[in-house]
C-alpha cells in the first residue's frame, strides 16, 4: 500500500474473465466475483475458485459481503450463498487434488503430506503448494492402497499395476510374478530390507530382485506361509516389528524367536496401529470400539460408544501434541483426551467425553476412508 492506494500482484492468468466485485477480507484473502466463472479467492500467491458445478448458485456473482461474524456471502443470478469459517479445511480437485477421493495419507520425513486419490493419482502437499502426478508422469495406475516412506525417502505404493517407487519425481514400477495383480494392503520395513503384504494372504520381502516369503533373522514367521491377511505393518522405535492382521496382532522383536509373534490378548482383526510413545498401542479393527494394548504387561483396555465414543469403528488413529487422540470413523473424525481415556482405564471416571467433526464443521462427507490398506 503506497499512498493510500493497494497495489497488487496479478495474479497469474488464473482469472480470465470480467470481474464484477472485489472484496478484501478480515484476514487479507481477496475475492473477485466474475459475470461467468462463479468466485476466486486469493491467498498470496495461490489462487482457488468456487462455481456452479461444486455448488455455487449461479456462476453469475453480482455482489460480495462479509458480515460482522467474518462469514462471507455471495449474491448471485441464481441466489444467495453463504461461506463461513469452520473446524475443518476441505482440499479437493479445486485445490489441485488429482481427484476427490483422497483414500491414503502419510507425511514424510521432511513434513511433506502425500495423499493418494483413487481414480486420479498421487498428491504432494509442500508449504501449501499441492502438486499433482498422475498417468501421464508415469504413474502406473490411478488406483492403489498401502503406502509406505522407506528410510531412503522413497514413498511405496501398492498400485492395482503391483508394487511402484516415487522417488525425485519418477515413478518405478516392480513387476514381480507375486506382486503384479494382487491387492497390496500393507507395505513396511526393517533392517533386512522392504516389506510387502498382498492378498496372497502371506507377507513378503523383497530380496535380490525377487519376492521372497517372509524371513526375520533367517528364520520363517507364522506370516510367511499363505492363511492370514495382514491390513497394515508399523515399526517402533526400537525396531520392533508390528503387524494388524485378520487374526490379531503380531510382535516381532528383536532377540525374541519368531514363532512368539501372536500377542494372544488380540485376536480379533487389527486393521489399524497407533503407537503414542506413552508405551501403549492403540488399535482399531473388525470388533466394537477402539483398543488400548499396554506394551509393558499386554493390558488390554476397550473403550465403546457406550463409554462416551462417537463411533465404534475407527479406522484411524492420530494423536496431537495437547495431549488428545484424533480418531477417524464412518461418522465423522472426533477428539478424545487422553487423560480421560487413562482414567476411564483406571477406574478414576465412568464415561470418557468426545468431541466430533463432520459436516457441520467443513468436511464435504462425514465418513472417512474405510481401513483396507495402510
């Protein structure tokens, strides 16, 4: 701003039609209402837009406001419409997502988020900059399920064309016989090398080139012949193998026989890890309510709808750093302190407080991505 007038950058040849308003919000956004391509906002230097076809009135705008409570609203040919401030921030195609149906989700090693869009292909979210790569960067398949980052970077993939790399940009594709054509749910990693688990119902290792059963140590594993499924494979800190099967929870430790895997307090289907460095695993699965499994002595403590949880199915499981898990489910994603789950364990409270997210609060669908793959 130089004497009392507001210059601005163009913004790119991103809005290439007439502008019938501008309007400059409490938090410095700027919106332009056009006559023929609904609304844009810009952020800085990134620019995002709202039309008719994602639920705009009319792509006409004829006028823009922003009320006292910072909600803006947008009058159009075809009506008024409303935007407002919530809980929770959508990023959709609009955003430069490959599509909307954002299925898988890690961040990396450097705080890079890398989200799998079935039908579309792979995001990469970097200081707010979303980069999309699909088939024609030489993406095998716009559909997979389990992904993985290795210890060298390498974000794994278990596309439907079998096991593929992204690393510096390129795509590469592992065409191995028990690989190629076969569901991968679960991808992991451990001082022998790579992982993979696949609807052959056994987990693998890649070894010289090929995809090998199963060994830790030299020594084969209750995984590495054909007969249980494994929905996701986790790593501790202390190198600690951890793997969510349809027959339970298997631990492999360091110094411990192979055969000792089944942790037999958990036999039913584990579709989900979360390990809280508090010295406890928190696991959601095919059985009512989320599961606390104590590493120390294996105490097992469930906690249900009836104790205060929104939902008994998560299919994830976050914590943050104030002390509360996150938990996504069909119905919503919702809150829960983790002192209240300690002291429902330790018979201190009778019921557990939670808070849930949905649509009211932003999300475009309240059902999060059901648990098939890591």
């Amino acid at each position: 701003q130089h004497g009392g007038h507001l210059g601005l950058e163009p913004p790119g040849r991103q809005i290439q039609t007439e502008v019938a308003s501008v309007l400059i919000d409490r938090q410095g956004n700027i919106w332009a209402g056009t006559t023929t391509a609904g609304i844009y906002r810009v952020t800085g230097n990134q620019v995002s837009s709202f039309n008719a076809p994602v639920g705009l009135t009319d792509d006409r705008v004829l006028c823009l406001y922003e009320d006292r409570e910072g909600s803006l609203w947008v009058g159009t040919v075809g009506g008024l419409d409303r935007f407002r401030d919530t809980s929770v921030t959508t990023h959709t195609v609009n955003e430069n997502l490959p599509s909307d149906r954002a299925e898988n989700i890690i961040e990396a090693q450097d705080g890079t988020v890398y989200v799998f869009c079935a039908g579309g292909g792979l995001a990469r979210i970097h200081d707010g900059s979303v980069t999309s790569f699909t088939k024609k960067d030489g993406l095998p398949s716009a559909f997979s399920n389990g992904m993985f980052e290795g210890r060298d970077g390498s974000i794994w993939l278990g596309t439907n064309a079998g096991l593929t790399r992204f690393r510096d940009g390129k795509f590469t594709l592992y065409a191995l016989p028990r690989l190629s054509g076969r569901f991968i749910p679960a991808i992991g990693e451990d001082d022998e090398g790579l992982i993979v688990a696949t609807t052959e119902a056994l987990a693998l290792r890649l070894r010289n080139g090929d995809a090998v059963p199963l060994t830790i140590r030299g020594q084969t594993t209750p995984l590495s012949t054909p007969g249980n499924y494994t929905f996701t494979i986790y790593r501790d800190s202390s190198g600690t193998l951890w793997f969510g099967t349809a027959r339970g929870l298997f631990r492999f430790a360091n110094g411990e026989p192979p055969d000792r895997a089944p942790q037999k307090q958990i036999t039913f289907p584990v579709t989900t890890i979360f390990n809280d460095g508090r010295g406890s695993l928190w696991l959601g699965g095919r059985v009512p309510g989320l599961t606390r499994f104590r590493i120390r002595d294996g105490r097992v403590t469930r906690y249900t709808e009836n104790d205060g949880l929104f939902d008994d199915y998560p299919s994830h499981i976050l914590a943050d750093n104030a002390g509360n898990l996150w938990i996504s489910a069909a119905s919503g994603i919702y809150r829960v302190s983790q002192q209240d789950l300690d002291d429902f364990a330790d018979g201190r409270i009778s019921a557990i407080r939670s808070d849930r997210y949905g649509t009211a609060g932003g999300m475009k669908d309240s059902e999060a991505a059901s648990p098939l793959s890591q």
